[in-house]
C-alpha cells in the first residue's frame, strides 16, 4: 500500500475527531470573550474545560458535545 493512499477513518475516530474540533472551538470562542481558557486532554474525562473569569475570578467548567454531520 502507497503511504499517499488515504486509510478511511473508521466512525469512532471520526467522533473522537469531531468532539476534538468542537472542544477547540468551544475554546476559541472562550478565549475570544477575554476567558481564560485550558482543555483537559483524555478520553474518560468528567471536565472538558476549565474557564476562569478574569473579571471576577470565578472558575467554572464546562463540557463540549460535538456530532460531525453528513458530508454535503
């Protein structure tokens, strides 16, 4: 097999990928509203991002659900 051939992802891989993409986002969008912003890496985690407010120092979590849609 060429290694430019392209191996099809099999359905968990495309959600692992899927939920990644939204965890990312999800955070981008966090850190572009002046929140600080770190993601918790694993995949058994409880909490997928730990947001802090800088105004009020109050830390708060949150968990991304992300599904990958049907290809147009």
């Amino acid at each position: 097999m060429d290694n430019s051939e392209e191996k099809p992802r099999t359905k968990k891989k495309d959600r692992q990928v899927a939920g990644l993409a939204g965890e990312l986002f999800v955070a981008a969008e966090l850190l572009k509203r002046g929140f600080q912003t770190s993601i918790t890496f694993g995949n058994a985690k409880a909490i997928v991002l730990c947001v802090v407010n800088p105004d009020t120092n109050r830390m708060f979590t949150v968990q991304v659900k992300a599904v990958r849609g049907k290809d147009p």
